[in-house]
C-alpha cells in the first residue's frame, strides 16, 4: 500500500507544499488516491465568501487536462471531496473515467469536457451550478443515484448510447435542452426513478433512440418543446405536478402562472400524439387544476362579476369532489370505498327510522322478519333491487320496517339519494376501470 494512503492532514503538506498548489502538484496528489487528497482539502477547504458569494480557496482546477496521457490514465477520481470551484473545463478523458461517489461542492465545471466510455458518477454529489454544457460523453455513461444542487446543466451535452440518470435527484432549474443552432441528440437514455425537484428542460432535443422517463417525477412541468422524434419517448408512470407561491410560501397544486398551463398543454399533447394513455389522462387533470388559480385570479381583479365567481367557485368543488370520490377516474378502490361507507350510514339511518321490535311482522300474513335482515334487505333494494328481492318482498319489507305501505317523506327522500349516490359511484367505479384497461 502506498503510504500516502495513511496520511493524516498535518502530513499532507510534505506532497502539497501549501494552500495554493498548481495543477501539477494537484495532478501528483490526485494520483495518490482519495484518502491523500480528502486529507489535504480537509486542511485546506475552500470556503463561500459570505459578500460575493464567490468560491475562496484552493480550487481543484484540472482544465486543459489530457486525462488520457502517461500517469494521468490512470487516475480515479472515485470518493474524492472536490470542494467548491472544481474545474474540469476542456478536459479529456479516455474510457472508464471514475467519478464514483466523488462529492462536489458549488460551481462544478465540466464545460466542452470528453469523456470516453463507460464514465462512472455513479452516487455522486453536486452542488449548485454544476456546468456539463457541451461536454460529450461516450457509450454507456452512468449518473446513477446522483445528486445535483440547483442549475445542473447539460444544455447541448452529447450523449452516447445507453447513458443512465436512474433514481438521480436534481435540485430546482436543470437543463438538458438542446441549441437552437445545433440538433442536439440523446441516443438511448434513461431517466427512470429520477426525480425534478423543479423546472426542468429538455427543450429542443432529438430523441433518436429510447429515452425512458418510467416512474420519472417532476415538481413542476417540465419543458419538452421543439423535440424531434417524440415517437422514442417512455412515459409510462411520470408523474408531473406543479406549484406556485403565495406570499413567499410554496402553494403545491395552486399556480396562476400561465406558463405552467401551457407547459402542460404542450406536455398533454405530445403524451395524446404518442398514445401515452395514462400520462394523457393525468396531464388533463393537472391542467384542470392549475386552471382554477387562473379563475379566482380572474374573480380577485373582478369582484363584482359574480358569474367569474360562480365558476371558480364551480369548478373547485367539482374538482375536490372528483378527487375525493375517484382520484379523478383513476382509483377503483375509492368508489368502492365510498359506496360501503354510504351503505353503512344509510343502513344507520333507515335503522333510525324503523320501527322498534325484533322480529317485525310482515303485513297481515301473520309471517315475521329479523330486524338486521329487513334493513339488510331494503338497504341492497336501493343498491341493487334483485340484491333486496332475495330477502323479501320490497313492499313487504317497507311495511314491516316503517309500518305502513309507503315509507316517510324522510324515507323516500333517503332512499332516492341513496339510489342517486350509488349510480354516480358506480358511473365512478366502471370509468375507473375503463382508463385502467384503455388502450389507445
């Protein structure tokens, strides 16, 4: 083992002679491993300048580097702690390239960077503004499970096939959008389980491979206008969300921005144009959402115009009662839900208006009926008639429960809304099913 492997800080400076090391001294210490170098920028951190909010100490600047040369080829850069400012711009690197686990502070930059094949930042860690503008990748890249502070870039990056974002996290703006200029191309790529933490673009790109957004979240909607070849995209499972603010505090589900409506609508129609179903239905219903912001809006600079307000007030409620009742069409189990909670208050409330007695009698045949079986029996008569006619007699069993031949006013007003409750939740239940097995 090489004994600079077992450095302690304080020995660190015989290798580095001191807190402003050039890249050469970086490029020897670098080549000791990650336990020399994590001593040394233990001693030597590079710090925020609380006034310019600028990066102050030794940065690791390896720009201009031929990673591919003599000893350089064989540096791993694998659990390295980098610190702010590390600079990687215009660098070369040949297959293989380890960046795993390497942590990064603020500002990291790999701008016009080339990387061979096989390049691992694999649980890697960015700060804010880590910068891979028009760096190029070879085949078979992985940013698996990386993590990534606000303003990633990768705005006009090349991509070889089989690169892989899987279940990495990015902070709020990350770019991968394409240049006006130039047509920006993604080959095979997959982005499942990764999750936008906020705005996200992907505009302009060509997509000329599979490129899987599967299980993929986005907080807010992300831009995917001017792409070429949607044919390739993988929604299946994404999930895109939004949010406003209001007074300084996040409103998740509330915006009245117009880009975000717009976003959606252009999502929505790319998801209907490449008959993803499932994506389609929730885009809808995400727009629908973000739409009521739009209303109320509407209603607060017009207050006088009750009609604004009837319609946000309308739509509001419909939407809450949609959600509540189906999840918007796409739950089974809460129409189901629904109709067993209702059953059971309408069975308490019929029960409170029957007669008293156990066994009742049943007309003037001088038969009887259970109590719980009567109300069993007019309760699944207004659910499913043939459900009640299996018990007794609907007649019959009115009589015996309320005595007479016609139930109360109290009666048939329950029993028309339990039958008007059942049907809307059944309607419910089947459009469920129907999205559930659409096939576009």
């Amino acid at each position: 083992m090489n004994d600079a492997q077992n450095l302690s800080p304080d020995d660190v400076e015989y290798i580095v002679p001191g807190p402003e090391p050039t890249q050469d001294e970086l490029l020897a210490l670098a080549g000791e491993g990650a336990k020399a170098w994590n001593a040394w920028r233990e001693r030597y951190p590079v710090l925020i300048d609380k006034e310019s909010q600028q990066p102050n100490g030794p940065r690791a600047d390896f720009s201009g580097v031929y990673f591919t040369k003599d000893k350089n080829e064989v540096i791993n850069f694998s659990g390295f702690n980098f610190g702010h400012g590390a600079s990687f711009i215009d660098t070369q690197f040949g297959d293989n390239a380890n960046f795993h686990g390497a942590i990064f502070g603020n500002d990291a930059q790999f701008k016009c960077a080339k990387f061979g094949d096989g390049a691992d930042f694999g649980d890697a860690t960015f700060g804010d503004n880590a910068l891979f503008d028009g760096a190029s990748f070879g085949v078979s890249i992985s940013f698996y499970r990386a993590t990534f502070g606000e303003g990633a870039n990768f705005e006009g990056a090349a991509f070889g096939d089989g690169s892989v974002f899987l279940n990495a996290t990015f902070g709020d703006r990350a770019w991968f959008s394409g240049r006006a200029e130039k047509e920006d191309a993604f080959s095979s790529v997959s982005f499942t389980g990764a999750r936008f933490l906020g705005y996200a673009s992907f505009a302009r790109r060509v997509f000329n491979a599979s490129a899987d957004f599967d299980n993929t979240s986005f907080k807010q909607p992300p831009e995917f206008s001017a792409i070429k070849n949607p044919e390739n995209l993988n929604w299946t499972a994404m999930k895109v969300g939004f949010a406003g603010a209001v007074g300084g505090f996040p409103t998740p589900g509330w915006t009245t921005k117009t880009e975000t409506v717009t976003r959606l609508q252009r999502l929505r129609r790319i998801a209907a144009n490449i008959h993803a179903n499932d994506a389609e239905r929730d885009l809808f219903i995400a727009e629908r959402k973000a739409e009521r912001g739009f209303l109320w809006k509407a209603w607060w600079r017009r207050k006088r115009d009750l009609s604004v307000f009837t319609k946000a007030l309308r739509n509001t409620l419909l939407l809450f009662l949609y959600s509540l009742s189906s999840n918007c069409g796409r739950s089974v189990l809460l129409p189901l839900f629904w109709l067993a909670v209702s059953s059971v208050g309408f069975w308490g409330a019929y029960d409170a208006l029957a007669v008293e007695g156990d066994p009742l009698p049943v007309g003037d045949s001088g038969e009887s009926i259970g109590r719980t079986r009567a109300l069993l029996a007019f309760t699944g008569s207004r659910f499913l008639p043939l459900l009640g006619s299996s018990f007794a007699a609907a007649e019959d069993v009115e009589s015996a429960l309320f005595a007479g031949p016609i139930p109360s006013e109290t009666v048939q007003a329950l029993a028309a809304g339990q039958g008007i409750l059942n049907a809307i939740l059944l309607f419910l239940l089947a459009l469920a099913l129907r999205n559930h097995f659409r096939v576009g």
